[in-house]
C-alpha cells in the first residue's frame, strides 16, 4: 500500500522499524473498556445477590406462613376440645397416641403370657421332684424291710480241720473272715486256737456270718448265722 500512498519504498536489505508505541487516546480506551467490564460484573453480582436475597425473603414468609397455619390448626383443635363434651373428647384424641397404647396393651398382653407359661412349668417341675421323692422314700422304706440277701458266689474253701475258718464275715468289708468255731449245742463261739473236745467237734458245724439290717457282730457289719451247706 505504500506506493499507492505515495510513501517512499525503503530500501532493500534496511530493517524494519517497531510499530508505535501506543498513543495516550488508545490507553484511555483500554481502561475505559476494562471499567465497563467490571461495572458489568459488579452489575451482574449484584443481581445475583439480589435474586438470592429475595428467594431467602420469600423462604422465610413461606416458613412464617406455615407457623402461623399450624398454630392456628392448633387453636383450632382446642377450641373444638374445649366446646366438646368429656364423652366425645376421648373419642377426638390424637392417632398417635391411640396406637402407642394399643402397643403398650399388645406388650402386657405378651408379658402375661409368658409368666403364665413360667408358673405352669414351675408347677410340673415342683409336681415331677415331689413324686421324685414319694418314689426315693417308699424304696429306702421297702429296702429296710427286705431281708438280708446271700451273696451271689460263696467261698468254696474246704474244711479241713477244726481250725479252718467256719466264718465268713460277708457283711465286713471286704469279705474280711474270722476265725471262730461255734457249737451248735451252746451256740457260743471260741478262738480258733482253742483245743475243743472231740464231742464238740464232731457236733461243730460251719455257719456263715450273713449281714441284716439292725444287727451287730464282731467282725463289723451285724448278721444271721445260717449254715454252711457243701
């Protein structure tokens, strides 16, 4: 464009200039356009400031309104519990407090049914220990009356003199024997060390020593004397 303008061409090979360095009007209108920026956004943050301020407005009637229906719902209803008569007032309570004692109700009603299931367990309990008992006494009972039994297997030692034992302590601990003879004339008993006379012996018999109950003998553990077979 410069040969058109009728400006010289430069020569060939001579640098090019800087541009200008920007004039005081062009400064000026940066800042103007940055000023309006920010007129625009302190605009634009004031609205949204505004907007906000009057939804919470808003809010806060909307609450208040509600405070002010529920407090007149409440007049309401104790104006009409007032003018009620008793009969109907009992009829007008709340839900709410008509189901909870319908579960306070529910809830006695169950504790009832467990103690009285408890009380009948109890009761066969009590009923099973006394025939428990009944049945414990009348055995003690029969076995004092029962006589004395022989034992199952009896000592199979030969006589073979007068002196072998002819005893045998079955009631003593232990089937402890003891040494004795006894004539069956004076049914006394002697040591076994003790030299008899031949009459007494050949009348000797053996005896065993068999525990009773209520009895007492030497050797610990009462008995009945009951002969001795072979």
């Amino acid at each position: 464009f410069r040969p058109l303008l009728g400006m010289p061409r430069p020569p060939l090979g001579q640098q090019l200039q800087p541009p200008p360095s920007p004039t005081q009007s062009q400064l000026q209108q940066q800042q103007q356009r940055q000023q309006q920026q920010q007129q625009q956004q302190q605009q634009q943050q004031q609205q949204h400031n505004q907007q906000q301020l009057h939804q919470q407005q808003q809010q806060q009637l909307q609450q208040e309104q509600q405070e002010q229906q529920e407090q007149q719902e409440q007049q309401q209803q104790q104006q009409v519990l007032q003018d009620q008569p008793p009969q109907s007032a009992a009829a007008a309570q709340p839900l709410a407090q008509q189901r909870s004692e319908a579960k306070e109700s529910r809830a006695d009603e169950a504790v009832d049914e467990v103690t009285r299931h408890l009380m009948e367990a109890r009761d066969k309990i009590e009923a099973v220990e006394s025939e428990f008992a009944q049945i414990m006494n009348e055995l003690a009972a029969y076995g004092r009356k029962q006589p004395a039994r022989l034992p199952d297997a009896l000592p199979t030692e030969p006589l073979t003199s007068p002196r072998s034992p002819e005893y045998f302590a079955i009631g003593t601990p232990g089937g402890h024997r003891m040494d004795s003879l006894t004539s069956l004339s004076s049914g006394r008993t002697s040591p076994a060390n003790a030299n008899p006379l031949p009459n007494q012996v050949n009348e000797a018999r053996p005896f065993l020593l068999v525990a009773a109950p209520g009895g007492g003998d030497a050797g610990g553990g009462g008995g009945a004397r009951l002969p001795k077979t072979h």
